[in-house]
C-alpha cells in the first residue's frame, strides 16, 4: 500500500489518510486521531528534522537488537481496525492504527491491509478520486496545515471505543 492522500472530512472534520494499492485499483480511507495525522502531515523524517515522539520508537528497538520492518492493518471489527507493528523475524506488537500508521510513515516503512479488509471496504480508485491520487505531496500537506491552522479542539469529537 502507498499514501494516496491525507484528507479532512468534510462533515466530521476528521483526518484521514487514504491508502491505496500499489498494484491494484483499490482505496482505503482511514480517519486517525489528529496527533498522528499531525505526524503524517510532516511526512519521512529527514536527518536534520527535530524528533517526534514516534521517533523514540525506532533507536529503542535497536538497542534491544531489533529491526522494525513495516505496519500491518490486520483486522476490521465492527467498523474499527486492529494494527500490529511487524519486527524482525516476524514477531508482531498490537499497536493502535494510527499509530502503526505515523510510524511508519515517519520512517518510510511498507504498510501492508489484511486482504479480507480490501474486500470488505475497499474502494476503487477512480470512485473515490476521480481525477486521480496524483496531487503532490507539498501540496497534500500544505491542504492539510492550513486545514490545522483553523481548527480547534472542539472541531474534533470523542472517538467512539
């Protein structure tokens, strides 16, 4: 899966960030709590960037002798999904979504849907972005600051556990 787009709903106000297939036709749009999509708004951390608390994540796995390789949608359940970030030799940690998500991004890791997910809610491409994923990156994230620029906490609701 690749990052398509990182959108505001129009109605909740919500961020979500759009997957979509590498090689495939489908999307998948996934709201996330804003202080990921704040982190996925800033994108693949650079060298000079300063840290974010998701980047804590991957010196600690190393001093413990480990690699983190990528992020993992695995379940849908009852409209909620389940994520586990995948380490070296395969062991797998449950993580939050969104979480499993900023991470990733912010380290430019694969991000993998559990099959079953795609079939159940996938959506075609060409539906959901009719005139293609193809707006640039400084773009999505300038939408995305002046969207952030705007709000307030009470934009945003409680997300339903």
């Amino acid at each position: 899966m690749r990052v398509a787009r990182l959108i505001v709903h129009a109605r909740s106000r919500q961020p979500v960030l759009v997957l979509a297939e590498t090689d495939g036709d489908r999307c998948l749009p996934i709201f996330l709590r804003r202080p990921q999509a704040d982190v996925i708004a800033v994108g693949p951390r650079g060298a000079d960037d300063p840290l974010l608390p998701q980047d804590v994540l991957v010196p600690v796995l190393r001093g413990l002798g480990h690699q983190l390789d990528g992020a993992e949608l695995t379940e849908l359940t009852d409209g909620v999904f389940s994520a586990v970030l995948v380490l070296d030799g395969g062991t797998r940690v449950a993580v939050l979504p969104s979480d499993a998500l900023a991470v990733a991004v912010r380290e430019g890791l694969s991000i993998a849907v559990a099959e079953e997910i795609l079939d159940a809610v996938g959506q075609p491409v060409e539906e959901v972005f009719p005139d293609g994923t193809g707006a640039p990156a400084q773009q999505q994230v300038e939408e995305f600051r002046s969207f952030l620029d705007g709000v307030t906490p009470d934009d945003f609701g409680t997300p339903d556990r």
